[in-house]
C-alpha cells in the first residue's frame, strides 16, 4: 500500500472530550505517525502518515471521534508523503 500523509482540521465540540488522547491511541493502534494538537479556535488539527488505507481508517474515525465528542466538519488536505515522523504524538 502507497504511503499517504494528509492534514486534518476537525470542528465542533472536540476540546476537553480526550478528542487528542483518543485520536493518538487510535493512530498508534493503525501503525500511523505523525501528531494531534488543540487551535486557539476550538478545532482539532492532525498531520497524519501512514498506509494509505490505514490513514483513511483514521480520518473516518474522527468523523465521530470518542464519547462526548460532537464533530460538526473534518477537513482533509492530502499532502505530499514526507516520512519525518517516528511516533504519533500529542503537540502542545
């Protein structure tokens, strides 16, 4: 399978529902790279690296995201595979 990276925005009530923890958790279960952070504007941004198939797996979890989590859009920008990620991690 193709390598694939893509740059996700995720809208709604996705800050303090654990959207971050959960997306991590689910991204390391897919065998994925790359990170999760909070924007001052309440949304949710990821850069996500991986299989192309397992990078679409997680970009429809996060349609939904966990429990108490209320996602209203997730944009998806493809970009182009860069392989500068080791681990999935948690930005701050």
């Amino acid at each position: 399978m193709k390598p694939a990276r893509a740059r996700l925005r995720i809208t709604g009530l996705v800050q303090g529902v654990f959207y971050r923890y959960n997306t991590m958790k689910r991204a390391k279960e897919l065998g994925l790279t790359g990170w999760v952070r909070n924007v001052p504007d309440g949304s949710v941004e990821c850069v996500v690296e991986g299989p192309t198939d397992k990078v679409q797996e997680l970009i429809a979890w996060c349609h939904h995201g966990p429990p108490g989590a209320r996602v209203e859009a997730v944009e998806v920008t493809w970009e182009p595979y860069q392989g500068e990620f080791e681990d999935f991690t948690i930005r701050y």
